[in-house]
C-alpha cells in the first residue's frame, strides 16, 4: 500500500514556493490515489499535471500499480482546511451547525489557524417606533467543531 506521509510529503515539495495548500489526500486500501489541492488566486490544469508528474516520479508504478487522481477541491464541497476559510473571507457562505441550524451570509473574519470564524447573517430587527422591521447584519461567531459543514454559497443572481 502506498505510504500517505511521504505521498503527501512528495505534493508538499511540488507545491512549495506557491500559494497552493493541500486540502485532502486520500488513499483507498486498493491504492486509488486523490488528492485535492486549492489556492487562493486559483488552480489550473498545468498545475494539477506537474503535481501528478511528481507523485508518479516518486512512486514507480512497477512497484506498486495504483490510480492517481489529482484536482481542485470542489466548489460545493464543505470546507476542510484553514486556507479554504481564509480564501473565502468577503465571500457568502452556507453553514449547518450541528444543532441543525441553517446560515447563510457573509464570512466576515476568521481567527489564527481558523480556530474560529464569523458569519454575518442577515436578521429582521423591529426598531421600536418603527413601522417595519429592517434587515441588518448580525455577526455569529461559530468554531468550525460547531458545525456539520461551511460551504461556499454560488449565487447566480
């Protein structure tokens, strides 16, 4: 079976210099290889081949045959590193706390290491003396063991 420590040890050193982090790798008892990356400014296909070139010079297939799959964490997928949070920032969100509930708005700030974050959800405030409620933005501190899943809320509008 393929060591995951030096696997990912070996994308390390391919992605050194850049602004590109590693989000998942994964590998099945079958030897079925993925590997997510991620970066702020973005990924392109140039950048998955060179990370792929490098795990197959460092793993000889002769050896031991396995598949390799190396791509962009999914747009819809839930967060699972510090750097997905911090590219996000400015950006709309959906988060399901593990008490079920459901949020949408705007990460607003997220802490060292993304320990923690804040979302500013949108909430209907009656002003006293005023005829109608008014949307303002209310901040919610959340940790990210607080939640089931953050993901990044794609807007069409």
């Amino acid at each position: 079976m393929i060591d995951k420590t030096q696997l990912t040890s070996t994308i390390g050193q391919a992605i050194a210099g850049t602004d590109i982090f590693i989000v998942d790798v994964r590998v099945s008892a079958a030897n079925d290889i993925v590997v997510e990356l991620d970066s702020p400014t973005g990924l392109d296909i140039d950048t998955c081949a060179a990370v792929t070139r490098a795990v197959e010079a460092a793993f000889d297939r002769e050896a031991e045959d396995y598949s390799l799959e190396v791509g962009s964490a999914g747009l819809t997928a839930p967060f699972k590193v510090a750097g997905q949070y911090f590219k996000n920032v400015g950006n709309d969100v959906d988060v399901l706390t593990a008490d079920g509930r459901k949020l949408h708005g705007r990460l607003a700030e997220v802490g060292p290491e993304a320990g923690w974050f804040v979302v500013e959800v949108p909430v209907k405030v009656k002003k006293e003396g005023a005829k109608r409620p008014v949307v303002e933005q209310q901040p919610v501190r959340l940790t990210p063991a607080e939640c089931k899943s953050v993901t990044y809320a794609i807007n069409f509008k």
